[in-house]
C-alpha cells in the first residue's frame, strides 16, 4: 500500500508539473503575440484597444464627477436617512456587474423607460453601465477618506470665516489621498469588467468590442494564444494607467 501511494504521488505532481509548464507556455507566446500585434499595429487591435480606453475612460470620469461630491457630502453631512445612504451606498461597492448589466438593458431594451434613445449595443449602453458600476466605489471611498479627516478642522475654517464651499473644498485637499484612492479603485472595477459590457454591448465587431470581451470570444473560440496576448495588453494598459494615478498621487503628496 506505502509503494501505491506514493507511486500515485508521483503521477499527481508529474501532473502538476505538466499543467504548470503549459501554463507557462501560454504566458510566453502570449506574450511574443502580444509584442507582434503592437508592433505591426494591428488595424483590429488597435479599434479593440481605443474603445476600451474610450469607454473606461468616459465611465471614470462620469463617476469622478458625480461619486467625489456625493462622498463627500456624505462624510460631512448629518441628515435624517443618512445612514440608509451610506447602507446603499456600501451594498453598491460589492454590487455583481452582470446585474448592472442587466438594469441597464432592460432600461435601454425598446420596451424599456430609455429604449427611445436607441443606445443599446452601443459604446453609450457600456459607458452607463461601467459608470453605475464604478459610482459606488468612488463615492464609498471618498466618503471614508473624508470622514478620516480631523472634525475640527472644519470648524476652524468656519471660524475663520471660510465658506461651506471653501471648507469642503479644504476637507477634500486634507483628504486627497483616499481621493485618488476612490478613483483608482472605481477604475479597477471597470477596466477589467465582462458581465455588463458583453450583456449591454453584445461584443459586436468594430463596434462594441473591447478587450475584455474579446478575450471572451478568442478563449471560446480555441485561440488561446491570442486571448493570452490580449490579456497581456489589458494588464499593460491596467499598470500603466494605475502608475499615472500613483504619479499624480505622489505630487498631490508633495503640493
């Protein structure tokens, strides 16, 4: 029996060792595949890869707009009902995509309140939608960066004579870093998202696909090597804008 064992053993981390090399494998044709598609400037990658930076972009800058005020008119505010806001907005941050996706379908489908905009299957549908998904972070982040923030501080500047507006707008100085925080987080959250996009965008060619549903399709279809080299352009894309973010957080540090 001690001899079966370990023979089984034996089998199972030859195994292992196997799926591990194929999987390293993977990476490294990935990664030459990716590498020859930039280089050659691929005209389809290069449409997959605006797009995405299109409507993450937009969406991100729709939620910065609108979740900065709010978070912070949460963190400062007293008000009845006060508490089920911040409730909804905590039940927001780990709110499922697909569901998301699914609201807004059926709010843009033609039978929906909003069919007569005719935005469905359009980038418009994706940038709600990654918008939706990405407000509760951004709001639910600020709202905590600024609750951290010295209560004092606010009725000195009172004080002082300064304005609500010119309070919290010293607040939010005091808090810039869980700011930024907010924004990067709000951006994770939809750079890399499926479920909404491909229900509200439906993957079409040239004109609603970006990267994360087109690594959908090449794994569905066999191509690995190019789902791989995909993913490692979204991974590019995701660091390289997560180190501007960090960049500009170091010289908010330093202001």
């Amino acid at each position: 029996m001690p001899f079966v064992a370990v023979e089984k053993f034996k089998e199972l981390m030859a195994t292992c060792l196997d799926a591990w090399v194929l999987i390293v494998d993977r990476l490294i044709r990935g990664f030459v595949q990716a590498i020859h598609l930039l280089a050659r400037l691929d005209p389809e990658l290069m449409q997959i890869v605006l797009l995405s930076l299109r409507v993450t972009g937009t969406a991100l800058a729709i939620s910065t707009v609108i979740g900065i005020p709010v978070g912070a008119w949460l963190g400062l505010k007293h008000f009845v009902g006060r508490r089920w806001l911040i409730a909804l907005v905590y039940t927001g941050m780990g709110f499922p995509p697909v569901v998301v996706g699914l609201f807004v379908y059926l709010l843009l489908s033609r039978n929906g309140p909003l069919g007569f905009l005719g935005w469905l299957f359009t980038p418009r549908a994706m940038i709600v939608a990654q918008a939706i998904i990405s407000f509760p972070l951004v709001a639910g982040f600020t709202m905590a960066a600024v609750m951290a923030v010295d209560p004092n501080l606010r009725q000195q500047l009172s004080s002082l004579g300064a304005t609500p507006w010119q309070a919290t707008l010293a607040v939010l100085r005091e808090a810039r870093v869980g700011v930024i925080v907010s924004v990067i987080a709000g951006f994770g959250s939809i750079i890399s998202e499926v479920g909404a996009v491909m229900i509200v965008g439906g993957n079409i060619q040239g004109a609603t696909r970006v990267l994360t549903t087109a690594i959908v399709l090449e794994t569905r279809k066999g191509a690995f090597d190019v789902a791989m080299a995909l993913g490692v352009i979204l991974l590019g894309l995701t660091f390289m804008a997560n180190t501007l973010m960090l960049h500009l957080q170091g010289r908010l540090l330093d202001s």
